[in-house]
C-alpha cells in the first residue's frame, strides 16, 4: 500500500520541485515589489496563457477572455502589497479575474462557460491523430462532454482542482466555502465524472 | 477502484468512509489529525486502498484531457506578445508603493468633480436668464475659490469629464460678476455687493480672475484626453478593420493596422483588447504584401 501522500502532487511535481518554485515565485514578487517593476513582464509570461484559458472557459468569447486578462494582470499589479507571499500568486491572479468574468457575466445575464458538452465550438478543430494523441483528443471530448453535465458548482471545483491543479484552501479562497465543502462537492463530482466517462468507454 | 458509496457507508470494522478525503490525502493537503484519521482507515478499509490506488492515474488522465482541450484552443488565442505588451505598458514606469496612495488615488476624481462643478457654475452665470433662482449665499465664495484652485490640478485634465464641449464654454469677455455661479442675476448682484463690501472689491477682482482664467482654460481643446481617444480609437478599429475585412480593401486595412500599430498598442490602453481582429487583418495582407 502506497502510502505516501508527499511522494507526489499536482501534475506530477515533487513537494520539492514545487516548494523551489513557490520560493522562486515569492522571491521574484518580492523584487518586484521592492523597486524593481520592470521584472512584472516574467509574471505575466508565466501566466498570461493560462489565465486566458481559464476566462475563455468561463466567459465562451476569446476577445473577452483577452480584456479579463489584461484587467486582471493590471488589477494585480495595483495590489501587489497585498499579496500574501505565503501562498501561490496563480490562484490569486485567478480569483481576481474570476471575479471580473463573473461580472461581465453578470452584465450579460446567461452563464457563459464554454460547455464543450454542447459541441465542439466552431473555431476549436478537433484534431485527429493517431496513437497516444488521438487517445487523448477522444478523452479530451469526453472530459467535456461529462463536465457539461455537473451541477455548477460542481463542475467549477472539478476545473480547478483537476484544470488549473488548485490545493484544496486554494478552491475554497476562490470559492469562498469551507475546505469540507469543498471535498464533498469534488468527491461527488468524481463519482460522477467516473460512471459518466466509463458510459463512453472511458476508464481512466 | 469504484465506491460510489464509500463516502457515505459506514463499514461496521472500519469506521466511515474516506473516499471524500483520499484525494487531498493523495497530495499531502490533510492536517495532520485528519492524515491520522484517514491512515487508521485504510489500515482497515481494502476499498479505500484500492481507490487511492487508482485515484492518481486517473487524474493524471483527466489533466491531460484538459491539456489536450488547451491545445485544441490554439485557434482562438490572442497575441500573446501583444497582450504582454499591453499590460506593461500599464504597469511600467510606477513602482508597486506608489500607485495605491490614498490622495493620489483619488485626486483626479475629485479634481474632476470639482471642475465639473465649477464649469457647470460658470456656464450657468454666462446664461443668467435660463438660470433657476437658485438660493445661495456669499458665504460658499471662498468654497468655491478653492475648488478653483483644486482644479489646477494637471490630471484632472487628462480624465474624461463630463464637462461642456469648448463651444459651450463662456467667451473670454466674463461679466464682472463675483456671485457664485448657481445664483439668480438679482442675488449675484447682491452676493458681489456684499462680497465687495465684506472683503473688498480686490478679493472680489481676484476671484472673477480665476474664473476667467479657468474658463479659458476650459475653452481651450482639450490636449490630453487619452480614456475617451482610446475608446474612441478602439471603436474606429473596429468599425474600419471589420468594413476593411468585408470589403477585401487592402489599403483601408492597412490603414486600421497602422491605428492598431502606431495607437493602440502603444497607448496600452485597451490595446490587446482587438488582437483577433488585428490578426485578421494581418492574415489578410500578408499575401497582397
């Protein structure tokens, strides 16, 4: 029995590996915040694609998505202060464009995420290959689908542990709910995820 | 690996069910009573073995699924060098402790409303008959001095204001009224009489100066006005881009390149906000160039 809960973690780092890179992150935020701005561009290389992903997913409009990010690197950066080197930046960057997406979705009145369950967008080209790619473009279609059919709630804890590989205080900070609740909404969205992708032959 | 159940079955051996906790288990995320807990369970609990067993390849997959996803985004993406330029340009140039000084933060605003406030009074006093009589007293000159002297402020010229257009503004030639400006003809005459006798007809002088001044100011077009040009560039940006798309006119797309190119990004203001629409003109020139 394996059972070694700090052998591995998130996308296959080790505590070590992501310990130096939180310390690495910690120390370029605090030169940045010293006096020395111009290092900021580093922050945004490092995350500007995968916060544009996120906001498309939330707000279905690549322009959109594009304004978010650019608000909330900007919105960052006026409250760098406040920024809790203790923690990891992504999730805070991210709980701050959330909060964007989640008013100009509010401004536009229908939930927008990018509910690949309903289809393929247009501009998205599923490509095909062959061998491992192929698997992974099947799975990936799948994965979509399924999550179309978790409550919202659900789905978004299940994208943010699973998408954007948030710890579990981090999904709660962003979603303003206890860690249990947290758990209890992922472990019900796995058992759901789990019957949905093996009902597409999916079995992980 | 499958326990639909295990969160919520209690076993008669061995105590609940773990499963809702397996994962955070998994990654080293449980405090160290609930770790405690959660190993006592699986000591006993073949199911739960079996399903933290499985737990990490399957989420690996289902990581990899959304990487696939990110990648079948390739179409969609912005520029992201212009995106990147974009937001230092927003950033560059201030140092992280000097952007978030309560005054500075809002002088503008309150600048702006000052002025707009002082412009709305001047435009009223070039108007007197049009003017509701408005009960004011001589007391709220000084006040008004000061928001005066307030909208001296340079930023307070480069926000948007909902001021008069210059052509609304007063001609150079002011009567010599010192009332403040929300005031009836009759009182302002009586506020200047009163004024002048309380503080003299040299503060009285002094005060109609500034506002002529201000006023002048006001007339004159405004050099700095970069929110509303912006949006004003991006909505023509879009407008010439898109009508350039549609009707295959390479040198009107040209054209909204170079506004995209030579304005907006460099404003930094809004300026990756279109980079679909600049791709597009891009793709479209690049053969006929």
């Amino acid at each position: 029995m394996n059972r070694d809960p700090g052998g591995t973690t998130r996308a296959g780092t080790t505590p070590l590996e992501e310990g130096a890179e939180a310390a690495e992150e910690a120390a370029l935020i605090a030169r940045i915040a010293g006096g020395e701005p111009h290092r900021y561009g580093a922050l945004v290389d490092r995350y500007q694609r995968r916060l544009w992903w996120s906001c498309l997913r939330m707000l279905g409009d690549p322009d959109e998505a594009d304004d978010v990010v650019q608000e909330a690197f900007v919105r960052a950066w006026e409250r760098l202060d406040e920024f809790d080197p203790a923690r990891r930046f992504y999730p805070w960057l991210f709980t701050i464009a959330r909060n964007r997406c989640l008013n100009a979705l509010r401004r536009r009145r229908t939930w927008g995420f990018l509910s690949l369950s309903r289809g393929d967008p247009p501009q998205i080209a599923a490509r095909e290959g062959a061998g491992e790619w192929a698997e992974d473009a099947g799975l990936a279609r799948a994965l979509e689908e399924c999550l179309g059919t978790l409550p919202a709630d659900q789905r978004e804890a299940f994208d943010l542990r699973h998408g954007e590989g948030f710890r579990y205080a981090e999904i709660a900070g962003v979603l303003e709910v206890p860690e249990g609740t947290v758990m209890s909404r992922l472990h019900r969205a796995r058992e759901k995820m789990r019957d949905c992708l093996e009902s597409k032959g999916w079995n992980p | 690996m499958r326990d639909n159940d295990a969160s919520r079955e209690r076993g008669p051996d061995a105590g609940e069910h773990v499963g809702e906790r397996l994962d955070a288990y998994r990654t080293g995320e449980l405090d160290a009573e609930t770790r405690r807990r959660v190993e006592a369970h699986l000591e006993a609990c073949g199911r739960c073995r079996e399903e933290l067993a499985a737990l990490g390849a399957w989420a690996a997959a289902i990581e990899r699924g959304y990487e696939t996803r990110r990648a079948d985004a390739a179409a969609l993406v912005p520029d992201w060098a212009a995106q990147r330029s974009a937001i230092v340009a927003r950033t560059s140039g201030r140092n992280v402790s000097e952007r978030r000084r309560a005054f500075g933060r809002w002088a503008p605003q309150v600048a702006l409303v000052a002025l707009a406030a002082l412009i709305v009074g001047i435009v009223w006093r070039e108007n007197p008959r049009e003017q509701p009589a408005l009960t004011r007293t001589a007391e709220t000159a000084p006040a008004i001095e000061e928001s005066g002297r307030e909208s001296d402020a340079d930023e307070a010229r480069s926000r948007r204001a909902d001021a008069p257009s210059p052509t609304d503004a007063p001609a150079a030639a002011a009567p010599p009224a010192v009332a403040p400006p929300t005031v009836s003809p009759e009182r302002a005459r009586e506020n200047a009489g009163e004024l002048e006798k309380q503080a003299g007809r040299e503060q009285a002088e002094d005060l109609r100066e500034r506002q002529e001044a201000l006023a002048d100011r006001v007339a004159e077009p405004s050099p700095a006005a970069p929110l509303e040009d912006s949006l004003a560039d991006v909505e023509r940006f879009e407008r010439e881009g898109r009508a350039a798309l549609e009707a295959r006119d390479t040198s009107a797309a040209r054209r909204a390149l170079s506004l995209w190119s030579d304005t907006l990004l460099p404003s930094g203001v809004l300026g990756g906000q279109r980079v679909s629409l600049a791709d597009s003109l891009r793709e479209f020139l690049e053969p006929a160039e």
